[in-house]
C-alpha cells in the first residue's frame, strides 16, 4: 500500500511525461490510498483540461468515473491536527500536509513528484521515479 498525491493519479489517467511511471508504480503497488481532498484536486485539473480544450466534458466525466472507482475504499479523513501540524513546522501546504499525514498515519510512503514535499518531508516522501526502481 502507497499513499499517492493527485498528481500521481493525473499521471496514471492523462497521458504526460511521467505516465509510463505512474503505470510502473501501479503494477509494483495496486494498493494506492489518498485523503478525500484528491477528489477536489483531480476536479479542478479536469476542468482545466477541458477549458483548454485537452478534454471534451464526456472523456473528463469517464476519467473522473475511473480515477474513483479505483480509489473507492481508499480513500481518508485526515485529522485536522495533524494536518495543520505539519504545515506550521515546515512552512508547507495544508493541502500537500494532508498527503503527509494520512502517510504518516497509515506507516507507508508518499509517492510523488512534488519537489517541496520530497525535500520537507524525506522521512515519509519517496519520488516516484525512486519508487519504480526500488
């Protein structure tokens, strides 16, 4: 089991440069689990894609659909305190901390590429290129 942020999930579902990783990662570890607020995050990269034009509202609505079905069963409540814990000891996020604690909590790693997290947090943060190749 991986605790993943949402850009790893956009990787997965949205063909990009760090797709064929995210696939990589998901055939080491199936087992992929988030807070709830990846939802949030994933809506609004979807919208972007479909302003853009990347995305007609169909294909969003079908990767949408997808992206929850495999997370459905995985997904948390972070305790606020502990959120907010981490944010103010290293100037991060609450949003990213939210990835953080539900690691934390849970015992398992952070697959990401967020440079800020990797390099706050490299007790419970591990790049997704490291991550394949472990």
């Amino acid at each position: 089991m991986i605790a993943v942020d949402t850009n790893l999930i956009c990787y997965f579902y949205l063909h990009g440069e760090y797709s064929s990783l995210a696939e990589k990662s998901f055939q080491k570890d199936p087992l992929w689990v988030a807070p709830f607020l990846w939802r949030s995050e994933f809506r609004n990269i979807l919208t972007g894609c479909i302003w853009r034009g990347i995305l007609k509202i169909e294909d969003a609505v079908q990767i949408m659909s997808e992206a929850e079905r495999l997370m459905e069963g995985n997904e948390y409540v972070v305790p606020s305190q502990d959120i907010l814990r981490l944010a103010a000891s290293r100037k991060c996020s609450a949003y990213d901390c939210e990835f953080v604690a539900l690691a934390k909590e849970l015992g398992i790693p952070l697959v990401t590429m967020d440079k800020k997290i990797l390099k706050d947090f490299p007790e419970t943060a591990v790049s997704l290129d490291k991550f394949v190749k472990k």
